[in-house]
C-alpha cells in the first residue's frame, strides 16, 4: 500500500532519464550580476545555457551546437546590465 508520501512522488519519464545519464553539468557562475549555469551533452553536440539576473529573476535559457557560438553569448549577456529586462 502507498504511503501518502509516495502518492505526491512523480517518477521522471525514460525520456528524461536517458537526457539526463547522458549530460554534464557545473555549478552555477555568478558574473556581472548574472548567474550562469552550464550543461553540456557528453557526446558534445549540444551546450545548454541558463542565466538569471540575480537583481529580477529574468531568465535567458539558449541551447548551442557550437561551442564559440556559446561563448560570443556568454560574453554578450554578461555585458547587458542585470537589474533589466530584456
């Protein structure tokens, strides 16, 4: 019988859990007022950015298949100023 702990767990789909084995992560980066979190696949074909203004809570979430065309964005948005939107 489930206990009522049980009954609010959601288990994650095959299709989360087989994304998930296959991707690295770092922590969070704190730049500019930005805080950067960085993931890529292991085979390397996919990076994921997320930044979030730490003064609003505004966040930019982009995925990149190239690795300079991620990096030209990192350095794009820790120039624009974090306590606006964008």
């Amino acid at each position: 019988m489930w206990s009522e702990n049980m009954k609010n767990k959601t288990i994650p789909s095959s299709n989360y859990i087989r994304h998930s084995v296959k991707t690295m992560s770092w922590q969070p980066v704190m730049r500019n007022g930005w805080i950067i979190k960085f993931s890529v696949n292991q085979d390397g074909s996919s990076i994921l950015l997320i930044f979030t203004s730490n003064h609003t809570g505004h966040t930019i979430i982009r995925h990149f298949t190239e690795e300079d065309e991620a990096v030209d964005f990192i350095n794009y948005v820790i120039q624009l100023d974090p306590a606006e939107y964008i």
